[in-house]
C-alpha cells in the first residue's frame, strides 16, 4: 500500500467521497459507544488489538437467503471517520463530568488508519451466522464504529433481499419498477430503498434524486389527477405534430384521433364492446401524446378501463402510429389486474389484425396498485398480460418484516478468542478470527459455506471436508468441493500491507447480485418451504467453540 511523503498511510487521510447521506458521521451511534470508549481509555485498553464480526442470525421474510447490501456506504465511513472540535465539544457536554479532558484529546486524534475491514463481496448471496464484516482495529475506535456500521447494513441489506424476492417471483421477463418514494420513512429510507432495490434486481425507479446520484434509470409518465384535470378536446389548443422522421406535419392531431376512435367503435371485430368514451380523458391522453410522442404510456382507469380507458388510448396510439411513433403502452393501477390486462392484450391484438399495425398487439402493459409478492404470486396463477410492475410501499417499507438484525461482536482481543454465551443457542457467538468459504458441487451450485480458524488450510477442490454444525453434534457431512469460494476479502487495509479490493460499480454490483442467485439451488430460494441452506465450521473450529464453551460457561453447585 503506498504512503505519502511523510511516511502516512495513504488511507490515513480521505482517499474518497463520504457516505451518501451527510447525517452519517461518528456522531451517528449509540451514546454507549462513548462510555465504553472513555471506560477503554480510562483503563489503558483502548488500544488493545480487537475483532468484531457483524452477521444477522435468521433470513428475513420467512424465506432462507439474504443478500448482502450496505459495503460501501460503510467504506465510505470508515475512509472519512475523523471527529470535528465541534463534535467533540457536544460529546464533552453528553458525558459526565468526571471525564478527563485527556480523553477528550483523544477523540482529537482517532481515525480508520489501523482499522481493517474484510467483508464478503456486495450483492452477494449470505446466510445466518456467516461474517458479512469482519472488522480489526483499537478497541475503542471498532468500538465507535458499531452503531453506524449495523444502521448501514440492517436496512440496505433487507431492502435489497426484498426485491430480490420480488425479482424471484415476477420472473426474469418482466420489468421491475421501484415506485415507494412517496411512501417511504423519510427522505433517506427512499434515497436507500431505490438505490438497494435497483441492487436487488429492479430495473428502475421513479427516484429522480436517486437517479442522479446512483445513476439508476429512470420512469414515470402521468397520474389520475392528469387526467381529470381536463375537460374536453377543446382545452388542446396546439394540435399539430410533426412526424417521427420529420417529413411531415399532422396539424390537426385532434381529428386525426377522433376519426381513429370513431374507426374502433364501428370495427366489426370490436362492435358492442366500445361505446361513447369520456372525451376529458381522451383530451387528456392526446395533450400527454403531443409532449411526448415517443414515449406515449397512460394510465387508463380514472374512469373506466375497458369502456373509456383502452379505446381512448387505442386511438390516439393509432394516431402516433399514423405518423410513425412507436408507442410504449397502458398503466393498470386498480381493478382486476389479471382480468385487465387480459382484455386490453386481446383488444390490441385484435386492433393489429384488424388495422394492420405492426406490433400493436405487443404494446407493454403496466400494472401497479399496491403490489408485493403474494399478489405478484397470485397473478401469476390466475395468468396474466402485464409486462411491467410498479411496487411502492410494501417493497420500500419492507411491510413484511421491520429490520433484519443484524449484530456486531467481539471475536477476539490481542490474540485471545472470545465467545459470547446465552441460554438461546442461536445468540451463542463463534469465536475468533476466521476465514470463510463457499463450496460448490457438481452441477454448479453453491452446497455450503464453511468456516475455518485463521490459520487453517483452505478446503481444496476434489478433497473430502468435514462440515460440522456449529452447536448440534449430530448434524455433519463430508462434502467433496467441485469449486471453492473464499467469501471474506480486504476493503480496508488499514496499515496492512494487503492488497485494497476496489468498490465496483452500482451496475456491477446489481448484475453480481442476479447471477448469485442464479447459483442458489432453486429449492434454496422458493417462496413457499425454502430448503434451509447449510451453514458450517470445520471440524477443528467445532471443537475449538465447544472448548471454549465450556472454559467460560460457569460450573452451578446443587445442594
């Protein structure tokens, strides 16, 4: 790693942009943090060489995979951790005022710079007890970072596991679209929610401040107050519309439509199904067309989808169709969405045969209306027309399940394991530093993940491992790995002398998030009965815990 002239490491100073939200700063915790900082130093022990491993304990949502989401805003941090006069000025004012003010110097001085952080890839498929960051540094200063580094990866995390879910239910062909800005908690669960939902497999948001700065792409067309806010054709006062290609004019696009509505009414193929349409949506339909007429898309219920709403929009996407416009399609918001959108797809198939129109049939139909994943699953089995889904509140808000849970614990200090112990097996901590693999079998997907002692051997291709539960004895397997994954790597090096793994790209990050699940065996990732995925330590580390377990477990006296 290199350093600067005065011999500095090169992270000691602030080698990149901060967190996104500038809330995020070491104030952003948990005011313990500064009475266990202030006990350390009081102690002479806030120096002393600690681990901490941050993992969750149970899959959200009742399913059995999480992904992994939050890295990089926790790099950012931990690359920018530096406290101001002012801040330290608020933390002496918090704190008793027995505290000596050499501590207060103290503060002055701390940063990230003899911080390490290991963590497994962002995006990444990851199960219960595994480390998703393995953080090394003063007690003290790993101490400060708990709080902040658990509230960016608690929630990103659950976010992005719950469009992934959605993205597994509404299969790979549909469109995903995050629509929860309006209904999110506050201004930073929607900047987070559209950032970590565009992670977890969604295709683009409504977000426009996300857009810019995640570079997410963007939707969004028009509402029903659009709609009713006009009154007749006659409020279009413009009506002329160039073509496509530029050779022409339309100057009466008005007309135009209302030849090609009355043209669908009196259609034999259609007769009966298409009376007299509310001529307000229509205006409101052909105003929209005329500011966009390469991106025509409506929202057809504000009345009456199959009497008003379609035919209306049929019309005018003839009338672009006319002048050579590629129309985008319909907006189902409310309704029988099955039923809908069914109807719609066979009216603009119908029109394609009837009128000749290429592709008219094969127009995208959007549906949105308070979707999650039981109504995604239902439609599914009705069977439907929609190409595209706008989720909102039950995506951002992750209204299934509040937080994930994650915890953050002392592993070891200066080279002695530490375990943490309670009656509730599940919240027994694994002790000391560890590395952590995913094997894989024969047909390419993921088997288990392992986790060994520091200096043990890694597990090697074709060679038979013992894979032990951590706390049930009689739970083990021998696996014969076809390919083993390394899941911990260094991206943060503190005064190491390791190699920085560079923080990829939000697209990348989404694109390893997708194949990830695709190595996920499918029963692994179902939404109904999951098969739970095995996860292990090795057979020395088994017997390590358990010795350790018993050494700190206090011995009860009967009488």
């Amino acid at each position: 790693m290199e350093t600067t002239a005065n011999g500095e490491s090169e992270n000691a100073g602030r080698v990149m942009d901060g967190p996104t939200n500038p809330m995020v700063t070491p104030l952003l915790t948990d005011l313990y943090q500064f009475t266990m900082a202030y006990a350390y130093w009081k102690a002479g022990k806030h120096n002393d060489r600690a681990v901490f491993d941050l993992y969750f304990r149970k899959n959200p949502f009742g399913g059995e995979f999480t992904v992994f989401a939050g890295l990089e805003e926790c790099i950012k941090l931990i690359a920018n951790f530096k406290l101001t006069d002012v801040e330290i000025s608020f933390i002496r004012k918090s704190l008793p005022g027995s505290c000596e003010e050499g501590f207060f110097s103290y503060l002055r001085e701390i940063d990230c710079s003899d911080v390490e952080v290991y963590a497994i890839s962002e995006g990444t498929v990851v199960f219960p007890k595994v480390p998703l960051l393995r953080v090394e540094g003063p007690v003290a200063v790993v101490q400060l970072l708990e709080t902040p580094v658990l509230n960016l990866v608690n929630f990103s995390s659950l976010v992005a596991t719950n469009a992934a879910r959605h993205r597994l239910v509404a299969g790979n062909s549909k469109m995903l679209l995050e629509f929860g800005l309006r209904r999110a908690q506050g201004p930073d669960g929607a900047i987070g929610a559209s950032k970590y939902c565009y992670m977890g497999g969604f295709d683009a948001t409504s977000n426009v401040a996300a857009g810019r700065l995640f570079g997410i792409p963007l939707r969004g067309t028009h509402s029903h107050a659009f709609v009713s806010s006009f009154m007749s054709p006659d409020e279009i006062l413009d009506r002329s519309l160039c073509s496509s290609d530029g050779s022409s004019t339309c100057e009466d696009f008005v007309s135009l439509v209302q030849s090609w509505l009355s043209k669908i009414q009196w259609s034999k193929p259609l007769s009966g199904i298409f009376g007299e349409t509310n001529q307000s949506e229509l205006a409101a339909f052909m105003s929209y067309a005329l500011a966009f007429p390469n991106n025509f898309l409506a929202l057809v219920d504000t009345y009456d989808v199959m009497r008003s709403g379609v035919p209306n929009f049929c019309a005018v996407a003839l009338a672009l169709s006319d002048l050579g416009y590629k129309v985008v399609g319909i907006r189902l918001d409310s309704g029988d969405l099955a039923y809908l959108s069914s109807e719609a797809r066979k009216i603009f198939h119908t029109i394609e045969k009837e009128f000749g129109v290429p592709g008219f049939g094969k127009m995208s139909i959007t549906a949105s209306n308070d979707l999650n994943e039981e109504t995604l699953d239902a439609l599914n089995k009705q069977g439907h027309e929609v190409d595209c889904f706008g989720i909102g509140t039950n995506l951002v808000t992750c209204y299934a399940q509040a937080a994930l849970g994650c915890v953050f614990k002392l592993v070891e200090i200066n080279n002695q394991p530490r375990i943490k112990l309670s009656e509730d097996v599940s919240k027994v901590s694994i002790p000391c530093k560890k590395r952590c693999y995913r094997l894989y079998g024969k047909e390419g997907y993921s088997l288990v993940d392992i986790m060994t002692g520091e200096n043990e051997p890694c597990p090697k291709v074709g060679e038979r491992i013992l894979c032990r539960h951590p706390f049930n004895e009689s739970k083990r397997a021998y696996v014969v790995p076809q390919r083993v994954e390394e899941l911990l790597k260094c991206y943060w090096p503190g005064k190491s002398d390791k190699v920085r793994e560079e923080l990829p790209a939000l697209k990348d990050i989404r694109d390893h998030c997708i194949k990830q699940l695709e190595q996920m065996r499918p029963d692994h990732i179902r939404r109904l009965n999951p098969t739970p995925y095995k996860v292990s330590v090795s057979a020395k580390l088994y017997d390590f815990i358990h010795f350790l377990w018993l050494n700190e477990a206090p011995v009860g006296e009967l009488q």
